[in-house]
C-alpha cells in the first residue's frame, strides 16, 4: 500500500535521499577501489626501551565530493519531514493561514518536551490531536537524557551546519584495526599489540595507532608490520557515515508511514 496522495512529494524527497545514499557508498567503493589501504605507517620511539608505537606517516583524504553528496541526502531527508508539516497545518484546525504563519510551517525537532510543547502551534499551526500524536512520537525528547544521539536530532544538527555554515568533511577512522609482523629479523621476538590513543579517532599524520611489544627492540631493527582490517568513513565526531545517513532515513520514513496512517 502507498502513502496517502497529500505525502507524494516528501516520499519523493525521501526516494531522492536514498539515491544519495547509494552515490556516497559508491562513491566510498570507488575510493577504496583506487587506494585499498590509503595509509603508510611508520615506527615511533617510546619511552619504554621495548616498545615502539605506529603511528600514520602518510595517508590519502576520502574527496570532498563525498561531503557534497551526503549534505544533498540530509536536506532532502529534513524537507521530506517539512513537506509532512506541510501537508498536516493544511488539514489542521486553522484555516486561511497568513503569509507569515505559512512561512514558519516545518517539521519541529525538540530534545524537551516543554520547548516542543510551547513551539508546536508556531511550526504546525491548528494541528489535530491524532496528528500531534505522531509528531511528539518522533520527538527526540522522548528519549530521555539519549534525546542527543536521536536520528532526527542529529539530522537537525548535521542538516543545519551543512545548510548555514560548512560542507561536512568525510573522514576515515580506523575500527577493528589490526597489525601483524610482515618481516621479523632473526632473534627478534615479539610479544604483541596493543591499542594507541588514537584508534577509533579522525585519522590524521602522527595518529598513534597501535603499541608494539618486544623482548628486545635492539633485535628486532629492520622489523617491519602489516596493517588489516578496515577504516570506516566518519564525521568529525567519529559517527559512522552510512550508519548515521540510515538511521536517519529509516526514522524519516517511519515518520511518513505514520503520518499516512492518520490522514
């Protein structure tokens, strides 16, 4: 079953986000296609004699055009939410809104309830009671002292930076990040790995990566290692791209099908 006809355009906006989401994994592929490990490590002396750290001695930045796509895929996600304002203010109780009350209709986003309460009449003006139950359900309010990791209060934050202030930089952070001994001279022993300050961070030159441990570190001169695993494409505070755009866009959808349901 579709959605109710007054909710074609924002299913159009959400249709159109997705296929944003689509480009900006492609897009990912596509890098990882030309750079399969876009990092050179080198050994950093510690001050413990047997250990050393590895730390990033050179890397390659994820294109700009990555951010472009994923700040495309954010604002049609947010106006798909306002064209559901929209579509609930013409069916509410008052009729011949003014030039400047159509104006401030949006889809409101409020971490507490009092604030979404008392703004409410100002964004969907006349809004009926079956209606409003919806939209206080997707309130990030209701999740407490979470209400900052909800998926729309982080679309309103990442859709408002993208529209009034920067492009969002796309970053790679090193997750389930692993090394192992690629040459090992003879008599040098190593008694393994462990986690650096800097793993799970924004990657960056002279990001501490891991900790290696030797018997001997004089013994193991000419050592080299071999990075494994992945890295993830992340925003500045570490939140996973494609899992952050997804939550997203399956909350913005709920939200559609929910307003359907009542109309």
């Amino acid at each position: 079953m579709g959605f109710h006809p007054g909710l074609q355009s924002a299913e159009r906006k959400i249709g159109r986000a997705r296929e944003h989401i689509i480009a900006l994994e492609a897009e990912q592929d596509k890098f990882g296609d030309k750079h399969p490990y876009p990092l050179t490590t080198r050994f950093k002396d510690h001050d413990q004699p047997n250990i050393s750290a590895i730390v990033v001695e050179s890397m390659e930045q994820p294109p700009e055009v990555m951010g472009l796509i994923l700040g495309d895929a954010l604002g049609n996600l947010r106006g798909a939410l306002d064209h559901v304002a929209w579509q609930l203010a013409k069916r509410g109780t008052k009729l011949n809104l003014t030039p400047e009350q159509e104006s401030k209709v949006g889809f409101p986003i409020y971490d507490s309830e009092s604030k979404f309460s008392s703004a409410l009449d100002t964004y969907i003006p006349g809004i009926r009671p079956e209606h409003e139950a919806v939209v206080r359900h997707a309130q990030p309010y209701q999740r407490g002292e979470l209400a900052v990791d909800h998926p729309l209060a982080v679309l309103q934050r990442l859709s408002n930076d993208d529209k009034h202030r920067l492009t969002h930089t796309v970053l790679w952070t090193p997750m389930n990040l692993d090394f192992g001994v690629d040459i090992c001279p003879d008599g040098c022993v190593v008694n393994g790995f462990t986690d650096g300050p800097d793993l799970g961070k924004e990657l960056k030159v002279d990001a501490v990566l891991k900790y290696l441990h030797m018997v001997d570190k004089r013994a193991c001169d000419g050592m080299e290692v071999k990075a494994k695993g992945t890295l993830s494409i992340s925003l500045g505070d570490g939140s996973w791209v494609h899992e952050v755009v997804r939550q997203i866009e399956r909350m913005v959808s709920d939200v559609l099908a929910e307003t359907s349901r009542v109309l």
